[in-house]
C-alpha cells in the first residue's frame, strides 16, 4: 500500500547529484567543423585563412573518463584561438555533437572576429564540409568545460 499523497515523490527514490564545476558558469562561443582533413592539414588552412599561427599543443584529456584517448589541440600564442579535435578511435570528447570533427573555441572576444564572420570565412574552403556555430550554454555535455582548456 502506498502511503504518499499523489504528485508527491515517494520516499525511496534515488537523487542524483550533479557536481557543477567553475567553468561551466562562464557561456563561451565554440565553433564546430566537419572535414575530413587530418588535424594538422586542418590547422594549416584555418591559419591561412584567418591569418593565425596555430601550433600543435599537445592532447586534451578527460580525467573523469581516463579510458578516453586524448584529443589533439592546436593553439595560437597568446591565446587567442583553439583548434580541438573532437574524435580519436571513435571515440568522442563531447558525445552529444558526435557529427562534428573538430571545435574552434574563440578564447579571447576582444581580439577574434566575429563567430559569424569566422564561419563564413571557413565555409570558403572546399575541404571543410560544414561549419556550426554553438554557444556553451546550449550543449548539455559534461566535457564542454574541457574546451577552455
């Protein structure tokens, strides 16, 4: 028999609790690409045609997930611009956008162009199949935060 009233929860059910961690308080504007160039084929034309000097920057880990391999990332100096790659042996560092290859996060807004002037010029190669713009607060994804780094 059932003793609670209705529209209330019952007493066994389980919470979950969700750690919200700093950075996913700060909305940031990321940009995702689909190519099938590699990487670093990738980084060359981006840097020729935003005029940018990205450098391979080493991998993006999760250390939540450590079973995941790390995502290859390319970064302007200062940081300005990040180039992530968003899927190593299928593998995915944000699920949720899994048609995406690779994320163009803009660091600094003061010092990038506009995301919609970015993606136009990116839609200008033929190698690069698609070009979306997200905001971060629209992605419900725990890796999100990952892109700041």
């Amino acid at each position: 028999m059932d003793n609670t009233k209705p529209g209330t929860m019952k007493n066994n059910l389980r919470i979950t609790r969700h750690v919200i961690k700093p950075e996913d308080n700060h909305p940031f504007i990321f940009i995702g690409i689909v190519t099938t160039e590699a990487d670093y084929r990738l980084s060359v034309f981006i840097n020729k045609l935003l005029g940018i000097s990205f450098k391979h920057s080493g991998e993006l880990t999760d250390d939540d997930n450590p079973e995941n391999p790390g995502f290859s990332v390319f970064s302007t100096s200062p940081l300005t611009y990040s180039l992530i790659s968003n899927k190593k042996s299928g593998n995915f560092l944000i699920r949720k956008l899994k048609n995406i290859d690779f994320f163009l996060v803009l660091h600094d807004k003061s010092k990038t162009e506009k995301p919609d002037v970015i993606a136009a010029t990116l839609r200008k190669n033929p190698d690069i199949t698609a070009v979306f713009i997200f905001n971060s607060q629209e992605i419900r994804d725990k890796n999100t935060f990952l892109l700041l780094q």
